[in-house]
C-alpha cells in the first residue's frame, strides 16, 4: 500500500505542477488585464477630460460669437450716429461760413462808427480808449480767434463806452495850460462835461465841444470843482455842484 502511494503521488506531482504553472499564468494574465483596464479606464479618463475642454471651449466660442455681434451691432448704431453728426456739422459749417460772411463787414462798420464817435466825442482818456480801438483793430485780422470771440470784444467795448455815460470819474494827466505842460486834475461828469484844474487849484477850465478847445473858468469856480473831485473819488458824500453845463441841443447830441 504504500507503494502504491508513493507511485500515486509520483504520478500526481507532473499534474500539480502542472496546474500551478497554469494558476500563476492565470494570475499574471489577470494583472496584464487588470493593468490594461486600468490604462484604458485613464485614457477614457482623459478623453473625458479632453471632451470637456472642447465642450467648454465650444461654449465660450458661442458666448464670444454672441457678445462679438452685440458689440457690433452697437458699434453699427454708433457709427451711423456720428454720421448724421458729422453731416449736421458740416451743415452749421456752411451756415458758420456763412455767417461769418456777413458778421465780418458789420464789425468792421461798427468799429468805423465807434472810432468817429471817440474823435467827435469829449477827449478823456483817448489813450486808453484809442488803444483798445486798436487792439479790436488788431483782433479782426487774426484768423485763429473766432468770429464769436471777435463781436464779444466789440460789443464789450459799445458798453465801455456807454458806461462813461452814466459814471462820474476823477483822474490826473497833463495838459497844456498856457502854452506850458502842467499837470491837472480832470473831472468828467458822465460824457456830458469834462473838466480840469491845476493841482494849486488857481487855474481850471472845460472842454467846449462845438469849438473843440479848452475853455477858461472862473475863480468862483475853484471850490465847487474840488468838491466835485473828492465826490468822483468818494472822499465826499454826494452833493449838488452849481457847474456850467452845454446848451441844450449839445447836451441832446451828447446823449
């Protein structure tokens, strides 16, 4: 009996071997699936994450696509806006041109009548009013200042001159007294009257418009014309002045 077993377990070794070498195989060709599931399950993976990638790159072309044509349809609108402006523009152009046509000769006429009237009218302050006369002179021929600009200053320089009207005004200047240079002090009652008186306050006059000279005053009127100084500088309440004035049609012309 135990012969035969030992020749049984003889037989039975090759087979056991065998099955193992068959086990092992099976277990190795598992792990080989097992590792190949696994790199298929990781490029599926990445496929995954590539189709969402491109998924979301395809999205946000859409959303791209979107806001492009809103932004141009935007941008339509404001390009046909600034066409109707630029042609209403050039529109007030030409209507500028226009007007700057017919603009210019006025302000020329007007700045003619206003330096007859400084000639005709009571000589004070010719320098300061004969300057801005030039100065306008000046600001005509300038092509750079608008046309706007140039009747704003001439307009500006009407209302200097028909503020001396309504202001009473104290200043001193020289002047020819007596054949010799003195210096006086001037008065001038709106555009009405002007008058002058040394500083020793002995000497005093006024400019007679219709002969275009200066006249002599009497001495009676020495104290009535430093009143009228100090009130013209505000150093004296206001006061009635018993002062010679035009003729009636002077003074009618005056104003």
């Amino acid at each position: 009996m135990r012969l035969v077993r030992i020749i049984l377990m003889a037989g039975l070794l090759p087979g056991l071997a065998l099955a193992q070498s068959a086990g092992e195989q099976a277990l190795a060709e598992g792990e080989a699936l097992m590792t190949e599931a696994q790199r298929s399950q990781q490029r599926i993976d990445q496929l995954d994450d590539a189709t969402r990638d491109a998924l979301n790159r395809y999205r946000n072309a859409i959303q791209q696509k979107d806001q492009l044509a809103d932004y141009n349809k935007q941008l339509a609108g404001m390009v046909e806006s600034q066409r109707r402006e630029l042609e209403e523009l050039q529109a007030q152009l030409a209507t500028i041109e226009e007007t700057q046509a017919e603009v210019m000769p006025l302000l020329q006429r007007m700045l003619a009548s206003l330096e007859q009237f400084i000639e005709l009218d009571v000589p004070f302050l010719l320098d300061e009013r004969t300057d801005r006369l030039e100065q306008l002179k000046a600001l005509m021929i300038r092509p750079e200042v608008t046309v706007a600009e140039k009747y704003r200053r001439v307009l500006e320089a009407y209302q200097i001159e028909s503020d001396y009207g309504r202001t009473l005004e104290a200043w001193r200047g020289s002047l020819d007294v007596d054949g010799s240079e003195r210096v006086v002090e001037f008065l001038r009652l709106g555009r009405l009257m002007l008058f002058y008186q040394t500083l020793d306050g002995h000497t005093q006059g006024y400019w007679d418009n219709a002969s275009r000279q200066w006249q002599p005053l009497p001495a009676s009127y020495n104290r009535t014309l430093q009143q009228g100084l100090n009130i013209a500088r505000q150093q004296q309440t206001p006061a009635l002045l018993r002062l010679p004035l035009p003729p009636v049609s002077e003074q009618g012309a005056a104003q």
